[in-house]
C-alpha cells in the first residue's frame, strides 16, 4: 500500500494554520471592537402650563379698564356684582366699582366691602387691606375738604355782610355830610 509521507502533508497543514489564524484574527477583530455608537434622540420635553394668572395683576386690570366708565355704568356693575357669587374677587371688583362713583354712601359700601374681604383668609388680603386704607384716607380728606369749603363759604358770607353795612355806613355818612352843606348857615 501505498505510504504517506508526512512531509506532503506539511505543505496542506502550514495552509490550514493559516487560514485558521487568519478566521481567528478576524472574529478577534469583530468580538472586541466598540459597540456602535447610538445617539439618543432627544425626546421632546412638553410645554409646561403656564402659570396661573395673578389674582392682584388681574384686580389692578380692573380698576384700571373701570376708570373711564360713567358714573351710571359702574353703578350698574356693582348692582351685577352684588347680585352674583359673593367671593373675595368679585366684592373686591364691587367695591371698586363703587368707589368711583364719587358718592360718599357708597364709597362707604366700598370701604365695607374690603374690610371684609380683608378678614377672610385669600390672595387678595393684602390689597383689601392697602385699598380700605387707601379709601379711608380718601373720604378722611374728602370730609376735611367738605369742612374747609364750608368754612371758606360761611367766611365769604361774613365778609359780603360786613361789606354791606360798611356801604351802608358810607351812605349814612354821605347824607349827613349833603345835609350840612345844604343846610344854611345859623347866626348867633
């Protein structure tokens, strides 16, 4: 039979080395290398709500769109206020109305209000308390006014009188000094 010389074979097996180390070096490249690189994709971040409106901004909106309104519309207003939900809001918006309208009775319904709203427990404490200040001086100076126009008024009188009888005393004494001078002269 025939033989098989083991040098023929060397040839065959230094091949197979070979390729064996290069399938190797290959699959030793692919199981060590980084994983591939993934970029999250940012996930977009809702809008948050926005705030809720300030209860203080929106009563100084109020005021500020009632300003012009007559005298009768905000008389009307606060009638419409009044008649609805009694909460620190809308006795605040009630009081302003009546604050505006320049009559006493009802700058005091107004000052009421806000001391009341300014008991209870509320976001708009704090401008109850500054607005019943604010209109107690108002009606505290609008009294002080009353009583100096009243006393500017009663001293205009007084000076109307006694101009008058100092005219009268002039003519008193105009007569007197016409009569003398037609009146003839005495002998003695």
């Amino acid at each position: 039979m025939n033989r098989i010389n083991p040098r023929s074979f060397a040839p065959l097996a230094l091949l197979f080395a070979v390729c064996l180390l290069g399938g190797c070096a290959q699959g030793w490249g692919l199981r060590h290398a980084p994983p591939p690189v993934v970029t999250p994709t940012p996930t977009p971040t809702p809008e948050p709500p926005p705030p809720p409106p300030d209860p203080v901004r929106l009563l100084i909106d109020f005021y500020s769109f009632t300003r012009a309104m007559p005298a009768a519309e905000l008389t009307k207003r606060a009638g419409e206020f009044a008649n609805g939900v009694q909460t620190p809001e809308t006795m605040l918006k009630q009081a302003i109305l009546l604050s505006q309208t320049r009559n006493p009775p009802d700058l005091a319904r107004a000052i009421s209000l806000a001391d009341n709203t300014a008991r209870t427990d509320n976001p708009l404490r704090g401008a109850a308390q500054m607005l019943s200040q604010q209109w107690n001086d108002r009606r505290r100076l609008e009294d002080q006014l009353d009583k100096q126009t009243a006393a500017t008024k009663e001293a205009q009188r007084r000076a109307d009188q006694i101009k008058t009888q100092l005219d009268a005393l002039k003519n008193i004494e105009k007569d007197m000094a016409g009569d003398k001078a037609s009146a003839p002269a005495r002998k003695e």
